[in-house]
C-alpha cells in the first residue's frame, strides 16, 4: 500500500497509481483533527457550496449540528465516516479509494454505516482487511492474499 502511494520507496523497479486516488489509513489522517468535519469537507472540496457539502455529510449521517463536530472529538467509527464522506461524497469523488484496516475498532452500527457508503461509491477498491463478511458485504470480488514470510 505505501508502495503505491508513494509513501515508501521500492528497492528496484517502480510502482505507481495512474487516476486519482486516496488513501484512508487507520487513523483516517488526511482529516485535519482542528477542524469540523464541514470544514475538512470543503478543504477537500473547494467546489462545493455550502448545501452541496452539507448533503454530502447528510448522506454520511452528519446531519445539522453533527457536521460542526472537531474531527479530533470523534470515534473512530465517526472518523472513518467523515473521511469518507470528505473523499467521496465530493463532486468529484477520487477514482480509487484504498483503505487499511477500516472495520478496526468499529461496533456492528459503524461497520454498517460504512458498507452503505462504500456501497454507493462508484470507483475502484483496494481494501486491506481481514474481516470477510466485510469484503462481501462491500462487493469485493478479487482477492490477493498475502502470507508472512
């Protein structure tokens, strides 16, 4: 994953993402934890008017006053929705989303919440997960196991 993200470089050859892409790790820090979720949407979405990105965040259960919450007072649960909702429910939401881990440390609410909006995303996935009923419940339909060495 850091591979393809650039953020680790390999020993020979290359490896690269061609399209637009982002990237939720386990602590969901693209977010900006100063900030609401309503302004980490727009900082990730310039574009976006007020009622646009306050329907974006409505379809991600930030409703009215949960859209003004400080993103470093969130669950995990919470965040990992905000970060979805900031990366994808933009007008131009990214063409691959790659997520480590997402189902770490959510209740069976959360998890669900999530699936939902991963449902309704019309881009390419690159999951790291261990939770199979997960996978399937998101519409994974390829998998690469990798075994320690």
């Amino acid at each position: 994953m850091r591979l393809l993200t650039g953020d680790l470089r390999p020993e020979s050859g290359t490896a690269r993402i061609l399209g637009s892409h982002v990237l939720l790790d386990q602590t969901v820090s693209l977010l900006d934890p100063t900030l609401t979720i309503r302004d980490n949407f727009r900082a990730l979405n310039p574009e976006a008017d007020e009622n646009s990105g306050r329907a974006a965040l409505a379809r991600f259960m930030f409703r009215a006053d949960a859209a003004l919450q400080i993103v470093g007072s969130l669950s995990g649960g919470e965040m990992l929705r905000a970060g979805l909702a900031v990366t994808i429910g933009g007008s131009k939401p990214p063409e691959l989303l790659i997520l480590d881990e997402p189902t770490n440390h959510l209740d069976i609410f959360a998890i669900e919440a999530v699936e939902a909006g991963l449902r309704a995303y019309d881009g390419a996935l690159l999951v790291i997960s261990h939770d199979r009923k997960f996978l399937t419940n998101i519409g994974v339909q390829r998998e690469i196991a990798l075994g320690a060495s």
